[in-house]
C-alpha cells in the first residue's frame, strides 16, 4: 500500500512526539525513530506502508540529498575535493571487493550474488549519514569529509552495480565499455543537475518573492534527480549537483535575502519529514523479520563491512598524510565508525 493521508498524519505525529521525547533524554533522535516504528508495527492500529523503492528513493531521498549539497559551500568542498574523490571511488571499491571476496570465502556465496552484495553494501547512506551528524550538532571539516562523501560514494556504487549486474547476467564487457558506462553515469548525472540548476538560477533571479523561490528549489532538487534517473544517470549525483549550485552561485544574489531564510526553513522542514519517515519506516518494516534464518550470514556481513571499510579509509588517508590535505587519525576514526554505523 502506498502512503496514504491518514498514514502520514499518524507517523508525523509520533515523529513529533519522538522528537520531544529524544531530546529531553538525550538519545539520537534516528534510534528512537526506529524504536518507535517497531513498537508501531505491533499495535493494531498501526498504518500499513510498504516500503518500496519509489518511496524512498524518488519522494523520500532527494530532499535529503539536496538539503544536505545545499549548505555544503563549494570553497570549502574544493579544499577537501581529492580526499573526497578518493573515499567516494578507490574506498567505495576496496570495500566492495573485501566485502564480495569475504561472503565467497567465508559464507560460501556464489560470485554474482557475493559481487551485487559488495557493491550494494559498500556506499554509506547518506541519510542516516545526514541525520546522525545534524543531531550531533557536529560542523566544520570532518562533517564536511562525511557528508559529501556519503554523497559523492552513491555515484560510485551505482556505477559498480550496473556493471556486476550486467555480468551475473552473462553480459561480456570490455574494460572500454565499462569505462563508458561510468564516464556516462557519473557524468551525465553531474550534467543533468549542473543544467537544470543552471536554468533555474538564471529565472530565481528574476523574482523576490520567497514562495516561488522555494518552488523552483524545489523543481531543482526532484525535477534534477528524475530527469538524471529517466535516463539511466546518477540520480542522487544530479540532485547534489543542483544543491550545490543553488547554495552556493544561488546565494550571491539569485536568492534574495528573505528568500534565502525561507528556503533553508522550508528544506530544513522537507529534511526533517523526510528522515522521520525513512527511519519509522525501516523500524516497522523490520520488526517482522525473521532474524534467526540468517544470523550466521548476518554476522559474517557485518564483519566483513567493517574491515572493508577500515581497508577503505586508513590505507586512502594514508596517502595524504604528508601534504596538505592531511586526516587526522582521529577524523579517521570518526570516519570509519560513522560508515560502520550508517550501514
């Protein structure tokens, strides 16, 4: 069943009382949305959602990613760029072939499954990612490495999928192809977003009134991220794109200073919406599992992603710790559990 009226009413409410409720006895605010949400699955009253890839991917995911790229400022962002880059490719891919190698060898998984297992499970997600950090009330660099790339490793992970799925289903590609396959992916999805965005400052610009800025904000964060998914691009790279755009060309000028408010008030809102849903979702959809059939692959999994990504963070860190672009161990540390934790 979809999302109806009356499912979104009741899951706002306990999103708002939760809320309260995190606050005041200081637990993360993600937890006690889970907690709450499997508490929800069994009472009888308890809305019935599916949790489907639409919902989350098409409504749900955009105003996190474009909330999240709108305060990420392209001078900072640019400092930190090669360091991003590399976690969000070189890392993403040691953890995904750790991950693969590990549930061949240890859980005896064939290679196509072990392989989209990898590759699926190696991006960090950005929304618990997100959530986790503006709770926290963490800022400066090390929010700035973990949030963009959480965002950045998605187009990564995209790429990588489509080419292991394409494999386990016979298909041959050559080194040229799969070259071609990620140019177009990543950027045709920077494309997309970079375009869009680009049209809409040039309108934005035209206007002070602060409700039709927030509309084409908004036209900017779904319409950049359906347009790079109708053509088989990088959705979430596209709606980083246009966020990043729009926070950081949109603020000299395009947005008037009114506008300005209002836009981070109303994508701070959409954020909050859209994270509350995600987690009371996961912890209604997870309560009925049957966790007892599959502990033992559950378990080696979760092993092998945290030494998939230790193998990701350290050894790419590494290669900075002599120039300007240095991680202190303890960023690394933080970065390594927080990727643990978002998986």
């Amino acid at each position: 069943m979809g999302l109806s009226v009356e499912a979104f009413v009741l899951l706002m409410l306990v999103a708002a009382i939760v809320a309260m409720l995190a606050r005041h006895l200081r637990v993360p605010y993600s937890v006690g949305l889970v907690v709450a949400g499997i508490t929800l699955a069994f009472l009888p009253f308890a809305p019935k959602v599916e949790l489907t890839k639409d919902l989350i991917f098409t409504v749900l995911l955009p105003p996190l990613i474009f909330e999240a790229a709108f305060y990420l400022h392209w001078k900072e962002l640019r400092r930190d760029l090669p360091v991003i880059l590399l976690l969000a490719s070189v890392g993403v891919l040691l953890s995904a072939a750790t991950t693969a190698l590990g549930m061949h060898v240890a859980a005896g998984w064939q290679w196509p499954s072990a392989l989209v297992f990898g590759v699926l499970i190696a991006a960090t997600d950005p929304v618990s990612v997100i959530a986790t950090f503006k709770e926290a009330g963490i800022t400066g660099r090390l929010r700035l490495l973990v949030e963009a790339e959480s965002l950045f490793n998605d187009g990564t992970s995209a790429v990588a999928f489509g080419i292991v799925v394409a494999l386990a289903v016979g298909q041959s590609l050559t080194p040229v192809a799969m070259g071609a396959t990620l140019f177009l992916t990543v950027g045709g999805g920077l494309l997309c977003g970079a375009l869009l965005a680009g049209i809409l400052i040039l309108i934005v610009g035209r206007t002070n009134d602060y409700l039709v800025e927030i509309t084409f904000t908004t036209v900017a964060a779904y319409g950049s991220f359906l347009l790079a998914e109708y053509f088989h691009l990088s959705g979430v790279l596209a709606t980083l794109t246009a966020g990043l755009m729009l926070g950081s060309i949109g603020s000299r000028g395009a947005i008037s200073d009114r506008g300005r408010d209002a836009v981070e008030a109303f994508w701070e809102y959409a954020a909050f919406v859209a994270n509350s849903l995600v987690f009371l979702l996961i912890g209604m959809h997870e309560a009925h599992q049957n966790f007892a059939a599959v502990w033992v692959s559950a378990l080696a999994a979760i092993t092998l992603v945290i030494l998939g990504r230790a193998l990701a963070i350290y050894p790419s860190c590494f290669l900075f710790w002599r120039s300007a672009f240095r991680v202190s161990l303890r960023h690394q540390h933080i970065l390594f559990w927080e990727a643990c934790a978002a998986h």
